[in-house]
C-alpha cells in the first residue's frame, strides 16, 4: 500500500492508503518526489469535475509527476535504479487507427493518469510511489531536480500546441491568459524564435510572472480593459495567439488583434464559446484546437534538462501530501501563486 491523494466529491479531498503492486515485466517502481497541480486537479477538487465529466468513484488525482526509479521490472533496460524521471501519464493502447498514425493524444483507448473521462476512472499519480510502464519513465540527467522534471506534463501541452501554430521564427506572438499554461506557452514561443511577445490577464501577480521570463509586454485587461487597442489597428497586429485562458471573451479580442491569415491556436478548454465568424472568414484567421501531446513529452523533459527552458521561476510553493487540502487551496489563488507542487516523503 502506498499514501495518496483521494478526490471523494467536490472539496473532499483525503490522504489514503490505496494498492501498490510489484512491477512487472516491462514495468518500474517510481517514488514520486513533486507533483504539480493542475487546472483539471482543480475543477475535480472544486466542482467535483468538468462539463459531464464528473468523478463518480474515489480517484487518485494528479498527472504532472515525477520522481526517482526505485526497483525495476523483468526484461527492463536502459534505466537504472537512483535514476530521475519525469513519469509521462499518457499511456495510449498504440493498437488503434489513431495510435498506428502517431495521433497517440487521440488514443481511442487512453488512460491518462488522474483522469474521470471514462469508468472505472483512471488512477493518477499524487502518491508516494507509482509503478509505471518503462517507456513513461523519462530521464532526467543529474542536476535536475524532481520539482523541475514534474513540469514535464504542462511544458509538453504548450510545445505540443507551438507544434500545431507552426513556424515562430520571427512571429508576433499574443498570449491570452497568464496561468501556468500561459507563461509556459510565452516560453516556449520564445524557444522557438517568436520576437515579440504579448501577455494578457485579468491578475496583475501572474503577468508580473511572465514578464520575467518571457513577455516584452503584459496588459492587465481587467484593469485596462482597452489595453489590447494599439494592437487592433491595420486588421491586427500578431501573427500567432496562444488562447490559453478559456475564456470565450478572450478569443474574441484575440480575433481582433490577429492580423489577416494568422493563427489562433486554442490551448484552454472553457463552456460553449460565441465568436464573430464572420471575422474568421473575412480575416481568413486559422483557428486551430491542441490537445495533450505524445512526442512533445520527450522534447520538454529535455528542455528543461537543458534549461533551454527554465521552469524554477514559476514554482510558487511545496507542499507536504499531508497538507495537500492547504496546497489545493493555495493553488485556487492565482494573486498568490501560479505553480503549487506537492512533496511525497
């Protein structure tokens, strides 16, 4: 048995023992060391879950983890025992029409740690030790810590939606939402050559966060409400917008402010969105949807291995298991915190 992290019902959140098995053939022993809460930790933690997704069974919760190989399976080579790893949670059937074309996000029969989108919900990786499949087990080389490596998962999301936005080199890049996904998403265009970044919000705590790391400018659009103006003139001023709030407000003025045959790529997941179609079709404006990522995961380990991407600055705070209500609670304050991570010792 190992501790976890037990989602019953909304705001009933317990620290629980819950099985733990040998690892088997091709499998590993991970004790996890940091696990980042997520968005979708939090609608299960407040709402009880997400649109119709809703957690019907107890579920361990988490997806964004990572730790250090503790025993290792039969027939299991290329890891060793003391080894750090991200664990990537994505584990797809690759049998499926999608997998077979290396759409493995689209995975007709995926079980993504933490996750209640089918039944029996998935199990997620909030607890003190995990056995894995080898190959969700990323290395981390030495000298990185298990908090950076646990940000893995979100630096995967957003290189993953870069990949669908296309060439950045040289773009003008929109940002809308400054959330972890959002300052991650400004990063990761600013890898990939974007040469002039904008960040909107409605908090002025988590754009002071990006304009650290990543924005050249931040517009409080809650306080300036007309902040996004100087960028609408001539059709629009960016070439590509990262629309990671949900917001359906936020797309819309996203629209403006892209210029004629631009992209939006929509990372965040809100309601039901209106948008003015006829600025879609009279801008020729692409609006393209990212989901997940497969191959991205891989990539954004090695970032930050590398700290082509340095993920230390948005780490707000750890957090014991045994406190993890008062984590949760902290990571719902976006004025004081934009990446909360629980510690599993």
């Amino acid at each position: 048995m190992t501790l976890a992290a037990v989602i019953h019902a909304a705001h009933d959140l317990r620290i629980e023992e819950v099985p733990l098995g040998e690892p088997g053939a091709g499998e590993v022993l991970v004790k996890i060391g940091a696990g980042g809460i997520c968005g979708s930790d939090l609608h299960y933690y407040h709402d009880g879950g997400f649109g119709v997704v809703r957690v019907k069974e107890p579920m361990v919760l988490g997806h964004e983890i990572a730790g250090v190989i503790e025993r290792l399976g039969p027939g299991v080579g290329g890891l060793r025992v003391g080894q750090t790893v991200a664990v990537n949670p994505s584990r797809p059937c690759n049998h499926c029409s999608y997998c077979l074309r290396g759409l493995q996000m689209h995975c007709l029969d995926m079980r993504f740690y933490g996750s209640a989108m089918r039944f029996p919900h998935v199990q997620g990786g909030f607890r003190q030790r995990i056995v894995c499949d080898a190959a969700q087990a990323v290395v981390a080389p030495d000298g990185v810590s298990v908090a950076e490596a646990a940000f893995g998962e979100p630096l995967a999301v957003v290189v993953h939606a870069v990949n669908r936005a296309g060439p950045l080199v040289g773009a003008r890049v929109l940002v809308t939402g400054s959330g972890p996904i959002g300052v991650l998403a400004a990063m990761a265009a600013r890898r990939a050559g974007a040469s002039f970044i904008a960040v909107t919000d409605l908090a002025d705590e988590p754009l002071a966060v990006a304009r650290k790391v990543a924005a050249d400018a931040t517009i409080n659009v809650a306080s300036d409400p007309d902040g996004l103006k100087p960028y609408e003139a001539d059709k629009g001023f960016f070439d590509v917008t990262f629309e990671a709030s949900g917001n359906p407000r936020a797309l819309v003025s996203a629209l403006v402010a892209t210029r004629p045959r631009g992209v939006i790529v929509q990372i965040g997941v809100g309601g039901e969105f209106t948008i003015p179609m006829n600025s879609v079709v009279a801008k020729e404006i692409d609006i393209r949807g990212t989901f997940r990522f497969h191959a991205e995961f891989a990539t954004a380990v090695g970032y930050i291995a590398q700290r082509r991407i340095d993920v230390r600055p948005l780490l707000t705070a750890t957090v014991p298991l045994k406190d993890a209500v008062s984590a949760f609670e902290l990571a719902s304050d976006r004025k004081r915190a934009m990446k909360v991570q629980l510690s599993f010792e």
